[in-house]
C-alpha cells in the first residue's frame, strides 16, 4: 500500500510517520523465528559447555534472552542483522509492502542502507559491560553517517518486533525539528553520539509507542531518542535506512544493495548468500574504521 497524500503531508510537516498496523505476523515471525533458532542454538552449545544451567526453553521471545543472561551474555553481540546475516532478515529487507511504502517517499528507486540493526533493548543493567548501545541519547540520524551523504535524503523506518513501551525503552522523538540540516554533535564514551545542548531544539517531545505490525517513519534530520528498559523483557525492534539508489549511505566501506527498482527490477539484490558474503568481508576489511564524524571524548 502505497502511502496518500495526507500522509505524505504529515512526514513533510512533522519530519516522520507513524504508519500503524502494516505489516502483519507472517511478515515478521520469520524474522523472529530466525533470532529464536540461534538464541536457541547459543542455548545448546553454552548448556553443553556447562556455562548455562538449563534451555529456558518454555520462555517467550520476549523473556528467554532474560532467563539466559543471567547466567551468561556471551551471545549479545552476535544479535544484529550484519552478524546475524540470516535468510529472513535479508528477505525483510525487501519486504513488498515496506518497499510501497519507502518508495512512497523516497521514489522508485530504492537502495538499502547498511546502516541497519536489529537490537535486542535488554533490561537495565543486563547488558555486558553496563553501557547499552541500545539505549540511544538525543541525535539525528544524519550525524551517524560520514558526511558525503549530507546533501541527500535518507529514510529511517523504525519496527517494533515486539509492542514497543515507554516502560521498555521506545522512541522519543522531536517533531518539525527537521529541515535546518545537520545539528552540531559529539561522542561521548558511554554515552555515543548526542546533539550538544546548544544545539538541541527546543520543541516538545514525543513519545511514540508502538504495537507490532506498525512502523515508523523518520526523516534523517528528526532528532529522537530511547531510554533504558525498565521492564523485565527485551524490547526486540528493527531499524532500516532507505535512499534513492546512486546517493552515498554515508557508510562506503560497508555494504548497500538496490532493494526495489521500477527501472531495472533485476538489479534487485535477491541472493542472499552475496548480500551475506558481503557484510562478512566489509567487516573484516572495516575493522579500525570510525564509522561516525565526531571524534569520541571522554
Ligand atoms: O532503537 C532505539 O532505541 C534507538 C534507535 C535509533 O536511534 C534509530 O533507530 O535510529
Ligand atoms: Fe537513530
């Protein structure tokens, strides 16, 4: 379903969209069921090690995570769409109905940015280290690229994979704060990458929780954030960039792919062992590279 004119006015307007329940649960449980089978996996092999006391295999999606780093977070980094790299998660990323409503906005021509996550939000104080990349303070997307992509115009979609709460650490977002471009930012140990309080825009704030099966839009300039989990569950989401195909991601040294195309439909990325081969050499040829533009201070 391709996005109408009153909505196309609101992203315009607001810098974002909140487009609710579009997307139904056979688009999203492969996804899902692809996070279970190696979280249950990972059970098995830390189980068989003797580094787990048992499966938690009665536990939801939402709870096992929980259950099992209690004893053991060893797993963690592993769960992310470029580490992950799995079938589901690359077919999503095509999803027909998220390519309408992308291209809605962003045209006919439609890359995928590799700036893409799947982030599993744990319960305060659970994640390895304390620090939670997860828990993001205020910032706009722009300033998480390199700036050869300033000039153009990235689309953030936000899914909850899970009902997204203000007890669990949804979005918070500024409204009609976009379209004076690139805010000043910094990056803080701990704390990563956050607008600097001169320039942080003095509009209300809004809260935006989400049921699954809904999505967000966001506009690149759209300064938002997310606070800790305060429940006692993972707030499992997805978050995705679109451009228009030919614009730099911001990214180089990490891999896009034409997800959608009017012009050329074969040019379309289907194969997922490529797209997988090439996350898994980028990431080994990336290692040392600052992905962001603000050089991190103490
Ligand atoms: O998922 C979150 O809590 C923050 C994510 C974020 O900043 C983003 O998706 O751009
Ligand atoms: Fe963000």
């Amino acid at each position: 379903m391709e996005l109408n004119q009153e909505q196309l006015q609101h992203f315009t307007k607001e810098g974002f969209l909140l487009v609710h329940d579009i997307l139904a649960d056979s688009d999203l449980d492969p996804v899902i069921q692809e996070y279970e089978d190696h979280i249950d996996r990972r059970a098995r092999e830390l189980l068989g090690q003797g580094k787990l006391s048992q499966l938690y295999e009665d536990q939801s999606f939402e709870h096992r995570l929980v259950c099992i780093f209690r004893e053991n977070n060893e797993i963690y980094p592993e769960l992310d769409i470029m580490h992950l790299r799995g079938k589901a998660s690359f077919g999503f990323l095509r999803n027909k109905k998220l390519m309408a409503i992308v291209a809605s906005i962003v045209g006919p021509e439609v890359t995928c940015s590799p700036i893409q996550h799947i982030r599993a939000k744990l319960p305060m104080g659970l994640t390895p280290g304390g620090a939670d990349a997860h828990v993001a303070s205020w910032h706009q997307d722009a300033g998480v690229t390199w700036n050869d992509a300033d000039p153009y115009f990235i689309l953030t979609v936000w899914i909850p994979l899970v009902e997204a709460t203000e007890e669990n650490g949804c979005l918070q977002i500024i409204p009609r704060a976009h379209g004076r471009g690139l805010l000043e930012h910094h990056s803080r140990v701990g704390v990563g990458t956050t607008i600097i309080d001169e320039e942080m825009p003095s509009q209300g704030v809004l809260n935006l929780p989400m049921k699954k099966g809904s999505v967000l839009l966001m506009h690149k300039e759209t300064p938002h954030r997310s606070t800790t989990n305060q429940s006692d569950a993972v707030r499992w989401s997805m978050d995705l960039r679109y451009q228009q195909t030919g614009t730099p991601t911001g990214r180089p040294f990490h891999p896009s792919f034409v997800a959608y195309s009017q012009s050329n439909p074969s040019s379309v990325l289907e194969d997922h062992e490529t797209w997988s081969k090439m996350w898994g050499q980028a990431l080994e040829n990336s290692v040392g590279i600052q992905p962001h533009r603000w050089s991190q201070k103490s």
